[in-house]
C-alpha cells in the first residue's frame, strides 16, 4: 500500500492531474504499440512487440490500482480531517 498524504483539496488535485498526465501517455504510447504489433502479425513477421505492450498493459493496471488506493486515502483524510481527528 502506498502512503499518501493528501494536506487539502489542492494537493489531491495536484496528485491527480499529474497522474492523468501520466497515464494519458501510457495510454498513448499502448496504443501504438498495438499498432505496430497489429501492423507485424499482418506483415507476417514475429510479433515481439507483444511483450512491451503487455508490459506497459500490466503498468497502466498498476496505475488504475494506485488511483483506486489514492481515492480510499483521500476520503479517510478528509473523513478524519472532518472528525478532528488526525490520521
């Protein structure tokens, strides 16, 4: 599990841009992997682009997993920070 330390509304903001950033580009770049895979199993040539494309399919998951941790956090801070409670 990570650890995340969401202060206020605009450090979670600050996280999540930075991770949409970032996952917009992995998302890009799986894209054209699977172009280019797509383009060598036509072509008839071996497909070993196959093996960066499940790499980057197994970060992009990752990624949704840690977002999905990220909100969990997010709302027991904010949950807590409503209480009085520190976390």
């Amino acid at each position: 599990m990570n650890e995340f330390n969401f202060n206020n509304r605009e450090t979670y903001l600050t996280f999540r841009a930075a991770w949409k950033k970032e996952y917009n580009e992995l998302s890009q770049e799986i894209r054209n992997l699977k172009a280019k895979w797509t383009a060598e199993i036509r072509s008839g040539r071996g497909g070993t682009t196959i093996y960066s494309l499940i790499r980057k399919r197994r970060e992009a998951n990752a990624m949704m997993q840690l977002l999905a941790e990220a909100k969990i956090e997010a709302a027991c801070q904010w949950t807590a920070s409503r209480e009085g409670v520190v976390a």
